[in-house]
C-alpha cells in the first residue's frame, strides 16, 4: 500500500520513522514535611523546572526575545529546544525534548511520604539530564505548589531500572539511552508471546488534547488518533534530524466498537502569561474492531511519545490493553 508520504505498509520502514532516541528517568521523592499538594503535579513539576533553570541559568534578564545568548541558552536548549529540520507546518511552541508526568492525586502528603513521577527526555536534549536532575533538586528545596511542599530526591531510575542517583549519590555511568523503535517492537512481540486476548483497546490515563478539522475533540475519533500518533512521530524525526515525509495512513481505519470519554479540564498558572490557563483534554478508553501490527507499533510507539498537544505537562499518556 503506498502514500503520498512514507510508505507505512512496510514494516522496515517504521522502524526508520521510529528511530528516536529517549531516556524516562523515574524520580522517587520524599517529603520533608506535613505539607498540601496540587492536584495536577505534572504541571507544577514542569513549571517549577523551568523556573529552576532560569534561576540557575539565566544571566539575560526574562526577555529572551531581546537577549543576546539565546543561541547558547541552556534553558532554550530544554524547554524550547528547535528542530533539526523544520516541519512543513511551522513548528513553533512548546519543546519535544521533555515530557514530565506524575499519576500521583494525593492532595496532602506526611513527612516521609514518598511520591514518584517521570522525566522522559528526548534526542539531543538527553544530554541535559544533569541541568534537569540540579534543577529539580532546586525545586524540592523551594518547594512545589502554594504551600510549597518541599522534598528531596531519593532516587532516580532509567527505563532499565539502572539506578542513576541514590541517596544524593550521582551514578551517571549507569545511564543508558533507548530507542523508541526498540521500544514499539518489544511491546509487539510481548502481547503475541503472552497471547494478550486484547490488542484493540487504548486506555488514556492523562487528558489527550487533539484537534480535528478546527475543532477539540469531546470524543474518540478513529481517523484523529490516526493522525495524531502519525503527525508526532513526524515531529520527532524532525527534531531528531531524520529526513523523512509526513507520513500518511492509507489503509482502511480501524472502526471504534465502543469508547468511554470523558473531558477533563486542568487549570495551571502561567508564568510567563501570568494568570491561569485552562488545558482541556479527553480521558478514558476506546475499543476498536481490530489494529493490524502496523498501527500496533505506531500505537506503542505513541505510549512512550504521547499524543496531541500539552504534552510536555504530560497530556496525551495511554497504554495499548
């Protein structure tokens, strides 16, 4: 079957167009005092590292637009990082090298209570990981939220489970750097090995924003998840500097059985807006007749990428049943 783009078809060829590098570095914390946290933390996380790292960095003032070291910029080169081949639609927004994500909803916490959340870390941003690791220190000495919880990092893992900081102790020569089409291929071969009865159902633990023909979706749509997890993937070869055309789905959709929506909206303060701004998504789960093993592994790829756009709060999170 072939496309006006990439020649999805071929499974050879999504294994190039998923040729992304990735590290997810799990952060177990723990709480120096009886303290009252956000209900989203993912977002109070990410904008605490951001504001960590100017703290840390920047020596400009905040205008970055008026700055003369941007080019050089530690924390552009993170939370702005730029394409290695500008996408055909632009491109301009919100960095692909992070993602930060936190399931945790507990509102009030205790001294010594642990909490665990995720830094997933892209391409050439990988190599940041320490910026991020000292700020994130940063942020547990200030503290996270109104009643600014303050804790300490007790220890960071990868995806391998290689422990990469105990204690206070740095071990970055236990890092390792993954592939995302590594990554897609071993879930594939996992659910036939296991015989998993299900491999038709996406589950989305995190608010997925996607936009379809001008307007959010309030519900599931086939096509619109085709093209999201299709539209990120290129977006990550760009940002990875993988010469590639968009790709396209040509093939019949897989029609959607049944789905259970459900909108969520998060509210997060903006510091750069200064006022709250509320982020709209759908959670829930949707069931479809049938993914052939193409769609599986572009499907899988999109559990360690995301989908739609919030992502770097950590929207758009789901996992293949």
């Amino acid at each position: 079957m072939k496309s006006a783009g990439v020649d999805i078809m071929d499974m050879d060829t999504i294994m190039e167009i998923l040729n992304i590098r990735y590290a997810r570095l799990r952060f177990t914390v723990q709480f120096l005092e009886d303290s009252v946290l956000p209900v989203y933390k993912a977002s109070a996380l990410r904008g605490g590292m951001g504001q960590m790292l100017l703290s840390q960095n920047c020596i400009g003032g905040s205008a970055c637009e008026e700055c003369g070291f941007v080019s050089e910029c530690t924390v552009q080169k993170i939370m702005y990082a730029r394409y290695e081949i500008q996408p055909w639609f632009g491109g301009e927004g919100e960095s692909l090298g992070y993602i930060v994500s936190c399931d945790d909803s507990r509102e009030q916490v205790s001294a010594g209570d642990g909490m665990d959340f995720y830094l997933y870390l892209f391409g050439k941003t990988i190599v940041q990981f320490g910026q991020c690791l000292q700020a994130f220190h940063m942020l547990g000495q200030a503290g996270i939220g109104k009643a600014h919880a303050r804790y300490q990092i007790y220890r960071v893992e990868d995806q391998r489970g290689n422990c990469i900081v105990d204690r206070g102790q740095v071990i970055l020569w236990n890092f390792e750097v993954s592939n995302v089409s590594s990554y897609a291929l071993n879930r594939l071969q996992t659910m036939y090995q296991r015989a998993v009865p299900m491999k038709n159902e996406l589950v989305f633990h995190t608010p997925a924003t996607l936009k379809y023909h001008g307007s959010l979706l309030t519900r599931f749509d086939s096509d619109a998840l085709v093209r999201a997890i299709l539209r990120r993937i290129y977006c990550f070869d760009c940002f990875e500097g993988i010469e590639t055309k968009p790709p396209k789905w040509e093939d019949r959709l897989p029609e959607i059985l049944s789905q259970k929506p459900r909108q969520m909206e998060i509210r997060r303060y903006s510091t750069r807006k200064d006022e709250r701004v509320p982020l709209r998504g759908i959670t829930g789960t949707v069931v479809f007749d049938e993914l052939p093993d193409e769609l599986l592994l572009l499907f899988a790829a999109g559990e360690i990428l995301h989908i739609g756009k919030n992502t770097s709060f950590g929207f758009g999170r789901y996992r293949i049943r």
